[in-house]
C-alpha cells in the first residue's frame, strides 16, 4: 500500500504539468526529415574506398588467425602414425624403414633418362599401391589395439617397397651397364 500512495502523491504533484498534446500529423515524417538533413551536415568527408572496408577486412583477418591457430594447434596435438604410435622401438623401426625408402628413391630418380622413364613410372605406380596399402594398415592397427599381425603385415609393408626399389635399381643398372657395353663394342 505505501508504494500505491507515493505514486498518486507523484500524480498529485504532477498534474498540470503534464504534457497531454496531440503531436501533430506527419511529425514522424518532419522529424526523420530533419533527422536526416542533419547527419548529412554533420557527417565527416569520407575518405578513400579502402578506409571504409578495413572493419570488415579486419574482422575476415581475425577470424582467419583463429583457424590458422585451431589448425595448427589441432595437427599438434595429433597422435604419431602407423608404427610410431605403437612403441618408442616401432618409432624407430618406421624412422629407420622411411629412411631407407627415401634413399632409394633418390637412387632411383638419378637413373631417370628417356629410355628408363615407363620403368621408373611403373615403379612409383607400384609404390604408391603399397603406401595405399600401408594407409589401410595404419586404419587397421588403430582399430585392432595394436594387433601384432598388423605390425607384422606394416613391416613387410616397408620391406616389399625397399626390395621393390632395390629390384628396379638393379635392372635399371644393368641396363646402363649393357648400354655402355654395346656402345664400347661398336666404336
């Protein structure tokens, strides 16, 4: 009751003073006008079309770090593959079969001429066949718990690529080496 009787005392006190007016027609209408009309005056001389995109432009670069950021962060924090993800000694077992792999390759692309190009193709054809295979195994391995088949099916894995390129090494040698004879034999 006490808030009841401050507000009639606030009405009591009020009264008369009031404004109780109609607004007239269209004063929305004349109001916006000269809304308007006023932030024109008042509106500063806009600079170049660059200045005006750069919130925008600003707030696309933000959030670009953040993903930039997320991604990083996120390939970080990922788990080791294939047989690094099973023991420190695998890691080592991976590193050292990676290794030997990339050597031969390296081997292998010295001996890249015209004549040896379809067997060097061929070769990478087969190549990525077993890293295809090798992929699948990393699937099965983390779906398996570390099943020592599929350790074993990873490691043989590695040894057929390596035997894979040493064969090719081999052959392409033996053809340079049957080239430089057949050359020798005819001068």
């Amino acid at each position: 009751m006490k808030q009841k009787d401050s507000i009639d005392r606030l009405f009591q006190r009020l009264e008369g003073k009031l404004d109780l007016h109609d607004t007239p027609t269209n004063h929305e209408k004349r109001f916006l006008a000269k809304l308007r009309s006023r932030e024109e005056d008042v509106k500063p001389e806009s600079g170049p079309q660059g200045l005006r995109w750069w919130k925008p432009l600003s707030i696309a670069a933000s959030v670009l770090l953040l993903v930039v950021v997320g991604l990083f962060l996120q390939r970080g924090e990922s788990a080791p593959e294939g047989l690094a993800s099973v023991s420190p000694e695998m890691e080592e077992t991976q590193s050292f079969f990676t290794t030997a792999i990339n050597a031969e390759l390296e081997t292998l692309r010295s001996f890249q001429d015209a004549g040896s190009q379809k067997l060097v193709a061929d070769t990478m054809n087969q190549l990525s066949i077993l890293e295809n295979e090798y992929d699948n195994l990393k699937v099965d391995l983390v779906e398996s718990g570390n099943d020592k088949r599929v350790i074993a099916a990873m490691i043989e894995n590695f040894q057929n690529r390596i035997e894979l390129l040493q064969q090719v090494i081999i052959t392409l040698d033996e053809i340079k080496t049957l080239k430089a004879n057949t050359n020798e034999t005819t001068i």
